[in-house]
C-alpha cells in the first residue's frame, strides 16, 4: 500500500512486479510496473517476456564457474548462450547487459568479455 492505496506489487520465487505509484499530479513513479526476475542461464531464456514487456536490463552475474572455466568447449558454450539467447533478449530493442563476474583462468569467458 502507498498512502492508502494497494500498489499492485506481486512476487513468486523467481519475480518481483514493482509497485505502480502514481503521484498527486497524476505521473507515473519511473519504476512502475517493472518486472525483476531471475533466470538461470541454462534455462531457456529465448522468448522471455512478462504478459507483453521484453527485458531492457540483464544482469548477468557469475556465469562461470571454476569447471567451465577451465574448459574451452564449455566458455564457448556460454559465450554462444550470451551471444544467442541473452543479446536477443528485447526482440531488436535497445537493451543494457551488465555482467559482474571474476576471471579465473586464461581465456575464460570473463577475460573474453
């Protein structure tokens, strides 16, 4: 609730919906009814949508782990991921990609980013 009024925020185990603010003048809040939510990178990402919003912003955080990070098949793996299913994410739309990771061995996936 925000000054008596329900602001229609919902969440699961996977997605949070931010609250829809209006103000007294009647603009909407910047964060109204945005969507956070969470997806593991092998999970089938392609299509990802919520009713008919595409992602702007991903996250990507510590895509490697110590195993696939010393193999070549596997960084190529993921990199093909990014490239394929992450970067496509907004359907041809303007769209940030952070990732926060730590490099571990020469040529990981980290380092090629």
């Amino acid at each position: 609730m925000y000054k008596g009024r329900d602001c229609a925020i919902e969440r699961n185990s996977t997605t949070i919906s931010l609250a829809r603010i209006v103000d007294e003048n009647g603009n909407e809040c910047p964060t109204f009814g945005s969507i956070i939510t969470c997806r593991g990178v092998t999970s089938g990402l392609r299509g990802m949508r919520q009713g008919k919003i595409r992602p702007d912003v991903v996250l990507v955080d510590d895509i490697q782990s110590h195993e696939t990070a010393h193999s070549s098949e596997q960084v190529e793996k993921l990199e093909d991921i990014l490239k394929r299913d992450v970067m496509n994410l907004s359907s041809g739309r303007k769209m940030a990609v952070i990732c926060t990771a730590t490099p571990i061995a020469d040529g990981d996936l980290t380092e090629k980013l």
